[in-house]
C-alpha cells in the first residue's frame, strides 16, 4: 500500500478484540476499494493467524465470566440496546457499507431498518431456551437444559455484511454463545462499526471479536481451530466444502448457506403484469448478487415470447447508476474479479446457443466507467442443461426458459443441484399447492418474491446448504440439549455380589 495515497482516507486500523480496539499482531493494512469507483474508500486492517488465536482466546474466557453467567433476559435487554443503537446508526451505516460493496443506499437503508426489527426477535428468544422434563420411573427425575454451543466463527460473505451478520450473531449472543466475526476481504468495514455498536450497547469484553482478514488465512484458521466449536458460513458452495475437510478435526458444528439457482415459475392463468414484475425486480436484484434471486424464469409457452418482450423492455428501463444516488435502481459488481465473471458467463451462454435479449455488457459511459457496473441482462431461449442455467453466476442475468404444462415445470425447476429459494405464479389455487409441495427448495414464494422476515426460517435442500437461520427455532444451531438424569432415592446397588 502507497502510504502517501491513502493518507487522507478513512482509517480503519484496529481489529476489536476482548473488547479492545487493537493493532494486528501479524497482519496488514490493505485498501478497501469502492466497487462503484474502482478507488480506495478506505483503509481496513487485515488480521492473521495470532488474531485470530487471540479472538478465540477472548471469546473462550468470556464465556465462563460474567457473560456465561448472565440469565437470558439480560442478554435479552443487550440485544435490545443493540438493536435501538443500530437503529439510530442506519443513515451512516448505509454509506458505509454501500461503499465497501456497491450496493445502493436506499437498499441498505431498507435492510438496516428492517435488522433492527431482527434483533428485536433474537432478542425476545433469548429467555425462552426451555427445557423439558422427562416422565421416568418413580424416583427418577428427567430434565433437559440448553446449553449455549460455545465458540462461534461467523464467517461472512460481502454481498449482505451486515445482514450475515444480524442472521448469525443475534442468535448465537441470544443463545448464550460469543463470537468471533471475519468479515470478507473485499468488505472489512461495516464489521468493525457493528462491533462499535456492540460495545456501546454493553456487551462484556470477548462476547463479540471482530477480525477481518484474507479467507485462505483469519478464515481457514478460525475454521480448523481447535477451541472454535461451531462454524457459521454464508458464501460459496466450494469454500463448505473445504471447511469442511480442513475443520474436521475437533468435530465442530457447521452450518452453511451457499447460495441458489433459483426457478421462478410463471403459468398462463398468472396475473400476468404482477409475475413480470417480480420476474424482472427479482432476476436484478442486488445487482445479481443475491443468493435468493429468481434467475431461471420459467414461462409457460403461450405467454413465453410476451415475457421475453417485457423482460427486454425492463432491462432498459433499468437505471444503473452510483450507489449514493436514490435515483439509481442498480449499482455495480462487488469486483472487478466478480465484473468478469458475470461477462464470461454472457459468453458462454451466446456459445451454448442462448439468444442474448438484453445487456451483456460492461457499462463505460454516463461516469460509471470506472466503477464495475454492467448492463441488466436477458437470456431467451434457454435451456435448463445450459451452464447459464446451472451455475450461480452472481451477477444480472436472468435465464428464461420456456414449458409446456406443469409437470415439465416442476422436472425443469427441480433438475439443478441448488435448493434454496423457488416462486410459483398461478390464479389456481390447487396448482399453487401442488407444485409449492413439490419443490425442492427451503423457501418457496406463491403469488409473491422475496418476501422474508425474522419470523420466516431461511436455508437450503440439497447443496444450498445446511440448518435454517430465523424463525421460531433460529437458535437451535447454537444451542446444545443436556439431559440430566437424577435419582431422588440416590440408592445404586452392587451388581457384583451375587
Ligand atoms: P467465498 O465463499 O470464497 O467467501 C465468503 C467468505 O468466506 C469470505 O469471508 C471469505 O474470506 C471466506 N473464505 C474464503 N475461503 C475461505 C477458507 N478457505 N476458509 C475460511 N474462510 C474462507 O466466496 P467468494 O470467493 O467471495 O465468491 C465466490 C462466489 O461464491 C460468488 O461469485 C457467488 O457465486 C458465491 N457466493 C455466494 C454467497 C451467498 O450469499 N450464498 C455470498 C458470497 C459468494
Ligand atoms: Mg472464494
């Protein structure tokens, strides 16, 4: 890093660990780059493998102090104040973690808003981790506790920073865990304002450790340490895989979200101008950066060449624009990296003979040119055998496939390797049933996209993932169940003396 070119940035220095703000003992300073100028924001540390050993440290002594000890509704009254503190910090939040990556204000606004709410229900489950007792013989007495899991490594993707981190970390603080964040490369910042948040909110030292890092580094160590007892993971489906080899050792806990190739299925007696609606808003979402976008649009034949009409009209409607700009409907790419993916894959579709509607290319004009921004693009044509439409490409594209009656609808959205979100739009009722309770996905949306609350559990079928976050049981992953048996006679006679 060129000293003198970032030395009017923001300066992010300190990783918080043992809740202390501290210089990396085996790290680095590295430029956070906005995705929208293609230039340093900001400067952000970047922890290694001693910081990650001193956030376990931090987070394993913490748990037998005053935290290991606090009854749930205390716990309960931290995540409040840390709702309320977030609540009022969502303006600067917004551009904050808009400038790590690229996302627009006014959606980050909408999320911020919508975590604090989050909270609020982590919040009201903290004092609720019931037990059970256990109707045994007479003189026995059976009870179950739960028990917090232990140690937490949340590891983070950039697309949704602080949301990842509202999904994992309200639960586990509800549940009596502490944590150790590792936000990713491209996004260290936000991490580091919520961990501001959680000291301003009262939480004991060592409860909440933030670490930003490299993955094959801060990361793959949290991962394979042996004092971690649990791994939460959002991100790509490879790096699960590897975690899981790597993090076999002490048997931890995993769970896992790792993205979808979502089928949004539109039949002829739809409320046609409401499924493209959804179909569109819902294909560009996030700037396709979204692990719940509905990208395989399946339209049945007799509307298919209407949909794709509206489609290629959308895409032009679209504006993509700077993220700061409440006019904007679309930001950029999170990377270069990412920008160039998405471009591939608009070549390979052309090459396995998919028709190239709209967009597929980098956007250079109107300012943007140095930023990672491409146009909304729309695939016709498309067959679901088409890579296009088996991997998760991560950027704007959508795919839309034509069938022909609801059984080669349901082959078609069920033949792909990913389970995590699916959307169904028919007036007919029974359809709607028959098809939602044939789907292999964690959610499915009728007459509806996207819609998701604190209440809503969320996760994959099949490589989309492992366990639920939100909903009723959202701290079941951090929990452990202890059986306690106990004789009330206390008598144990010798089975030797016969
Ligand atoms: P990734 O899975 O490599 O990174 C996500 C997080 O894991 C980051 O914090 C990263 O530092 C960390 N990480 C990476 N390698 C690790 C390792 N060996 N051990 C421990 N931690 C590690 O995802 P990446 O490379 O940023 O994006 C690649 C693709 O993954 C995207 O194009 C997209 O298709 C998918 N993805 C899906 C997400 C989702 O919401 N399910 C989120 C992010 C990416
Ligand atoms: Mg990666």
């Amino acid at each position: 890093m060129e000293p003198n070119a970032s030395a009017s940035l923001p300066r992010y220095e300190h990783l918080y660990i043992d809740g202390q703000w501290v210089t990396p003992l085996d790290g680095q300073l590295i430029e956070s780059i906005d995705p929208s100028t293609g230039k340093a924001w900001a400067v952000a540390p970047l922890g290694g493998i001693k910081d990650i050993d001193r956030a376990v440290a931090a987070a394993r002594q913490a748990l037998v102090g005053e935290w290991g000890r606090m009854p749930g509704h205390q716990r309960a009254a931290l995540l409040r104040r840390l709702a309320e503190l977030l609540l009022a910090a969502v303006p600067e939040l917004a551009r904050i973690e808009s400038r790590d990556n690229g996302n627009l204000v006014k959606d980050h606004r909408a999320s911020l808003t919508a975590q604090a709410q989050w909270f609020q229900w982590f919040a009201s489950l903290a004092d609720k981790t019931h037990g059970t007792t256990i109707p045994l013989e007479e003189g026995m007495h059976g009870f179950t506790t739960r028990v917090p899991v232990g140690v937490v490594g949340a590891i983070i993707p950039w697309n949704a920073p602080l949301l990842s981190i509202c999904l994992k970390v309200g639960p586990a603080l509800a549940a009596g865990c502490t944590v150790v964040i590792k936000p990713a490369e491209q996004t260290p910042v936000s991490a580091l304002e919520f961990a501001r948040l959680t000291q301003a909110a009262g939480f004991p030292p060592g409860v909440v450790n933030v670490v930003p890092g490299l993955g094959r580094i801060a990361g793959a160590h949290l991962v394979q340490h042996a004092d971690v007892d649990k791994i939460s993971f959002t991100g790509e489906g490879g790096t699960a895989k590897r975690m899981l080899r790597e993090g076999s050792d002490n048997l931890k806990r995993f769970s896992f979200e790792l993205g979808g190739k979502a089928p949004h299925i539109i039949f002829a007696d739809a409320d046609l101008d409401s499924a493209l609606n959804a179909a569109t808003a819902c294909a560009w979402r996030l700037t396709g950066q979204s692990c719940a976008l509905g990208s395989r649009v399946l339209v049945e034949r007799p509307i298919y060449d209407r949909a794709v009409e509206v489609f290629r009209e959308r895409a032009a409607s679209v504006r993509v624009g700077l993220p700061s700009l409440d006019s904007s409907h679309m930001g950029p790419q999170i990377s270069e990296e990412q920008l160039r993916k998405t471009l591939s894959y608009v070549d390979l579709g052309r090459q396995e003979g998919a028709e190239l509607v709209a967009g597929g290319r980098r956007i250079l004009s109107g300012g943007l040119a140095d930023g990672y921004f491409v146009e909304p693009t729309v695939f016709a044509g498309v067959s679901n055998r088409m890579r296009i439409a088996r991997e998760e490409i991560f950027g704007p594209v959508a795919s839309l496939i034509p069938f022909d009656d609801e059984e080669q609808a349901l082959a078609i959205a069920n033949d792909t390797p990913y389970g995590l979100t699916a959307g169904l739009w028919t007036r007919d009722v029974g359809r709607a049933h028959r098809v939602a309770s044939r789907i292999t996905a964690g959610m499915v949306w009728v007459n509806t996209y996207s819609y998701l609350r604190w209440s809503t559990p969320y996760g994959g079928f099949k490589t989309s993932g492992w366990g639920r976050e939100n909903g009723i049981d959202a701290l079941d992953p951090y929990l452990e169940t202890r059986t306690t048996i106990l004789s009330t006679e206390g008598r144990f006679s010798n089975p030797y003396d016969d």
